[in-house]
C-alpha cells in the first residue's frame, strides 16, 4: 500500500483509492484521497517503480573543477 503526506492531517496517511498514474514525463506517481478526509493526496514514485537505477560507483574521482595552471 502506498502511503502520502496528506496536507490536511499534517501527517502520513496510507492512500484511498490509489491510481498508479505515469505522467507525461515518463514518472509514475500513485493518486488517491486520504482516507481521514478525502483531499487528494499524490505521490510521485519517480520514473521505474521496479527497477532500481544503478548507482555511480565509487572508484572514480570526484569531479573537480580545472584547476588553474600558471603558464609561463
Ligand atoms: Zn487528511
């Protein structure tokens, strides 16, 4: 069950009537209504709920800013 912010409550609450929705840019996100008091509450998944996006490894260098070499 997916579970959004409701703005009303001011607190966590598990989604009513839960759409899963893929929006135009390629996100999905869950629609539905708090269940306490029927606003509608909306979580963005992000873009695949299923697969997990392979995370940077850490054996590279931190990207550094060029660092000023004095010509001479
Ligand atoms: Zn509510």
């Amino acid at each position: 069950m997916a579970e959004g912010y409701c703005v009303k409550c001011k607190a966590k609450k598990e989604i009513a009537d839960g759409v899963e929705e893929t929006m135009k840019n390629g996100r999905k996100a869950i629609k539905g209504k708090c269940p306490i008091c029927g606003t509608v509450m909306f979580k963005i998944l992000g873009k695949s709920a299923t697969t997990t996006q392979p995370e940077v490894p850490n054996n590279n260098p931190p990207a550094v800013p060029p660092t000023e070499t004095p010509t001479v």
